[in-house]
C-alpha cells in the first residue's frame, strides 16, 4: 500500500532539500514540488517528495488516525526505506 504521510520538517539541506521527522524517523526529503516551505511546516510525504504542505493540527490528527489504526509503525519503516 503506498500511503502519504505528514512529516515535519526539521532541517533545511541542500536547496530544495529537508530532513523530516516521523516519529523519530529522519529522512531526507524533496521539496521540489512545495514552495517555501521552511523548518517547522509539516508536509505531507509519498516516495521522497514533499506533494504539499499541512496546517500543525490535521498534520496531528492525521497521524493519530493511523496510531489509532495501527498503522504508524508500518508508515514509520516505509519513510525509513524511501530513496530521496
């Protein structure tokens, strides 16, 4: 299942680029396709891309519906195992 996960970003790399944080996963991300994102936004991530940013809350919730569902320690190793 390939899912989009919101992440917050925690550090700007090479331009363009960030690492983002999932639930102390860290991953180095795109933000081709995201203007002006800055540290601090979260983003919702799918294969290494930053597809758009995400207010703090819906981020929040979102990620608590899939600890509810059970699926957040399955999101967490699919953001590990992603190629930037």
């Amino acid at each position: 299942m390939c899912l989009a996960i919101p992440a917050r970003i925690e550090e700007m790399t090479t331009p363009g680029n960030a690492i983002v944080n999932l639930g102390g996963v860290r991953k180095e991300i795109s933000l081709a396709l995201v203007d002006d994102a800055v540290v601090g936004d979260y983003v919702i991530v799918h294969v290494g891309y930053a597809l758009q940013k995400l207010d703090q809350e819906e981020a929040e919730r979102t990620l608590q519906m899939f600890a509810e569902m059970g699926q957040l320690d399955e999101l967490r190793s699919e953001l590990a195992g992603d190629a930037a």
